[in-house]
C-alpha cells in the first residue's frame, strides 16, 4: 500500500510538470498572437503616410519585424520542441509509474491470496491436530485399560505379591515374564514326565 500510494504521488507529481509546461506553451502562443497583433497596429499606422513615405517606412518596418519575428518564431519552436520532447519523456515515466501501480496491485492480491491459503492450512492443521489429540485420549484410555488388566493379571496369580505403590510399564513388564517364564518351564517339567 505504501508502495502505490509512493508511485501515485510521483505520478501526480509528474502530471503537474506536464500541466505546466503545457500552460508555458499556451503562454508562448499568446505572446505570438500579441506580436500579431503588434504588427497589425503598425500596419495599420502607415496607411495614413504617404504612400512614398508608407513604402520606405513598410519596407523597413517589415523587414525588422520579420526579423524580430522570425527570431521569436526560432526561439518558439525550439521552445515548443524541448516541451514536446519533454511531455514525451514525461508521458513516459507516467504510463512507467502506472504499470507499476498495476504490477504492485497484483502482487498484493497475489500475496493476499498466498496469505489466505496458508491460514486455509493453517485451520486444517488445527482440525487435524484437534482430531489427533481426541484419537490419542481415547488410545491412552484404552491403553490404561488394558495396563491394569495386564497388572490385574499379572499379581493375581497365585503366589505372586501384590505390588508396592505404582508400578512402572517395565515393572510389569517384568513381572509378565517372570510369569511366562515359570509356566514354560512347568510346561516343559510336565512334558519330560510324560504328562500331556
């Protein structure tokens, strides 16, 4: 935003140097017209002279006038031909300043639009994670379950003492294979004596 708002100031800075070289070349054109009508007012002096006298003084008015005339027209024109060359740069850098307002737009929404999908993934994550931490609640519940009918098991077995205090899962763990391991070897008593 702070980036378009930049590009719109030198853009409305680069159009009010375009307003006013057009107002110098209007300025220009205007003092033209009143050179015009300078020479009119000459022209219209002499035909009260004589006309001897109107030809010398029109000759000699008139070639000065043409000369002082034709140097404002030089002046004019090479004025007129640095402002129009001028404009065209400035038209220039205005449509510059333009498409990179455009090209900046684009790249907000595009970022916008990237910023949007990512919170889209960002909520799923959350919903999954949400789903995960129910899934693992019920795991652990099951898992509990099952840990105190292992434990259940486990010390009612007859001989066996019952545990002090809580048990950790390597306790049991051992505690199951003590017992696994006195039935096989029982198994394995029995089989050497023949009983089935």
């Amino acid at each position: 935003t702070g980036t378009i708002s930049s590009l719109q100031r030198q853009m409305e800075i680069q159009e009010s140097e375009l307003r006013k070289i057009r107002s110098e070349k209007e300025l220009l054109q205007k003092h033209l017209r009143e050179r015009e009508v300078q020479l009119q007012a000459v022209s219209d002096k002499f035909c009260t002279l004589t006309e001897e006298q109107r030809q010398e003084e029109i000759v000699v008015m008139m070639e000065e006038e043409n000369r002082n005339l034709h140097q404002v027209v030089t002046e004019q024109e090479s004025q007129l031909a640095e402002q129009g060359k001028l404009i065209s740069e400035l038209q220039g850098i205005i449509n510059q300043l333009r498409a990179e307002v455009v090209n900046t737009r684009l790249q907000f929404l595009e970022q916008k639009q990237v910023q949007k999908e990512i919170q889209s993934q960002v909520d799923a994550l959350q919903h999954k994670e949400l789903q995960t931490r129910v899934a693992l609640e019920q795991i652990t519940c099951k898992f509990e379950r099952y840990r105190n009918k292992i434990i259940q098991a486990t010390f009612n077995v007859e001989g066996s003492q019952d545990p002090m205090g809580e048990l950790t899962d390597n306790e049991v763990l051992e505690a199951m294979q003590k017992i696994i391991n006195e039935r096989a070897e029982f198994q394995q008593m029995l089989r050497s004596k023949g009983s089935k």
